[in-house]
C-alpha cells in the first residue's frame, strides 16, 4: 500500500521534470513569430459569360472553403530555413509560434473591374485596392484588393464577386484563342503587424477546384481551361461534363485534386464569337427534311421514267 501510494507523487515528479526539459529546451531556441497558417481546402468557381451592350463580359462567383492549420497561441520546433536562416543563421532549430489572430488577403484581380464585393461566412465585409500590390499572370500584371479576417477561425468561408470586360489575348498567347481571361483560384495571406513574407492559399495541398463556365453566347468556340504555374507553363484541364439546355446556353464543367502548391491560377481562352452569328435549334431539323425531300422528288422521277417505258 505504501509503495502504491508513493508511486503516484513520483510519478507527477518524473512527468513534471519531462515537461520543464522540454519547456527549456524549447526556450533555448530563437523564437520564430507568424500569423495564423490558412490552407485551402476547396475552391468553387463560377463564371457566366455574355454580351453586354457589343461587348463580351464576364460575371465571376468564387468561393473558397478554408481550413487553419496554425492557429493563434500554437506553436512549434521546426527545422531552420527560410526568413528563420536570415535573422538566425547560428540556429539549425528554430520556435515557431503564431502570435496574431489576424490576416489580411491579397487577391489578385484583372483591369476594369467593376461590382466587387467580398463575403465572409456569407457577412460582407469591407474590400480595399491595393494601390502598390500586383500579381504576375499570364503575361499580365493584376493589381490586387485586401480584406481582413479577425479572429481568424478554424473553418471558414470566403466569397468574392466581380465583373469585367474579356480582352484579346496579347501576341504571345494568341495561337490558344482569341480572347481569354484568368480564374481567380487563389490569393495569399499575411500579417502587417510581423515580419513575415505572403504565402500562397495553396500552401497545405491537397487542393480540390471546380470550375463551372457558363455560355450565353451559342457561337462562342472552342473554350479551354489551363492551369498556370509558377514558370508560366500551361496545363490543360480536361472537361468533366458539358451541358446544352434546350435554348442557346451551355455548361461546361472542370474538376480536378492537386497534389501541387505551385499552381498560380488559370485562364480561359475560346474563339473570337461572331456577333451576326445565330444558333437555331431548328437547322438541322430543316436541313435533314431538305435532304429527304429532294431525294423523294429523284425516286418519283425515276419512277415515273420507269413506268412511262413500261407503257
């Protein structure tokens, strides 16, 4: 019973003396601070395309279902690399803690934006532009609009809209279409308040998108979806599902996981649409009784030739 009873203490001694080695252990290592680590998870995006007053446009709807990897008060050893080997060359082991429950968003956006709004878990919330900020994409510079979160949570959605006016495509990227524009798959957070550099949403993979493009102009050709990543090399993305209702709009559907965290974004380029141009569901009806018309018409001529000698 004695030996039972001495058992306990000693063993909160030997757990308590573990933990104090590893606490200052821990405090023997340069301390290392960063904002709240956030991944992305899922992206959903939706883009309508249409002509508005001569004008081919595009209405983009994007949703980004975000997970927090690191979040405020965590910490952790790591190997020393990065901005780390700048401030502590000396250290091969480094103490990463989060110590701010903010982020602010980069999010890179194409020129002549217009009707911009950002929601989060369905609130909107207040979009500024970011006057120095640009995002390199496809041979374009973006410029970018900030948003902040706080308190940053462990699950959360964020929602961005806009519209604007689809572009040629430039000399070196003419050969893929006509026009083309870029897919918002992504920004980056970071955190003012710290020295610490902008990291992708893409940082934690896997990643899963779909993107889901939407035609009101039935003459628009050959629409390809590519990824970009980091070196400007082109991946293309191969349709999932492609729907035509029953008037002049289609769908169609791409879908892909990514193992990859070096994607930038995507782009979409099609043919250049006629504006006289029409779709009649009825044409091909109307060329197929055509066809069958005329060949009635030979067979009652051969026929009546036939019977003609026959008499």
């Amino acid at each position: 019973m004695k030996t039972a009873a001495l058992a306990s203490p000693l063993c909160a001694i030997f757990l308590s003396l573990i933990w104090l080695q590893g606490f200052n252990v821990a405090r023997g290592y340069p301390t290392f601070e960063i904002p709240p680590k956030v991944t992305l998870t899922e992206t959903i995006v939706n883009a309508s395309i249409s002509r508005i007053n001569g004008k081919i446009w595009v209405k983009i709807n994007a949703e980004y279902r975000m997970h927090t990897v690191y979040a405020y008060g965590d910490s952790y050893l790591t190997e020393n690399y990065g901005m780390g080997l700048v401030l502590y060359p000396d250290s091969p082991i480094v103490r990463v803690i989060v110590t701010q429950d903010i982020l602010e968003a980069h999010y890179p956006i194409p020129s002549g934006v217009t009707n911009i709004f950002v929601r989060l878990n369905g609130k909107e919330i207040s979009v500024q532009q970011d006057a120095h900020g640009y995002y390199h994409l496809f041979d374009n510079d973006l410029s970018e609009i900030n948003w902040t979160i706080s308190p940053v949570l462990e699950n959360f959605v964020v929602t961005v809209h806009y519209e604007h006016p689809i572009s040629e495509t430039n000399a070196t990227y003419a050969y893929l279409g006509d026009y083309a524009f870029t897919l918002p798959l992504y920004g980056r957070y970071g955190c003012s308040n710290i020295s610490y550099p902008l990291y992708s949403w893409y940082g934690y993979p896997p990643n899963k998108y779909h993107i889901q493009i939407e035609s009101h102009l039935p003459e628009l050709q050959n629409l390809q979806v590519y990824l970009v990543d980091n070196k400007g090399t082109l991946t293309l993305l191969n349709r999932t599902a492609f729907i035509r209702d029953k008037g002049k709009n289609w769908i169609i559907v791409f879908s892909r996981e990514t193992q990859s965290s070096i994607i930038h974004g995507a782009v979409a380029v099609f043919k250049a649409p006629s504006e006289e141009t029409t779709f009649s569901p009825a044409l091909p009806v109307l060329a197929v009784s055509a066809i069958i018309l005329v060949a009635m018409l030979i067979y009652l001529a051969k026929l009546k030739k036939k019977m003609q000698k026959v008499q």
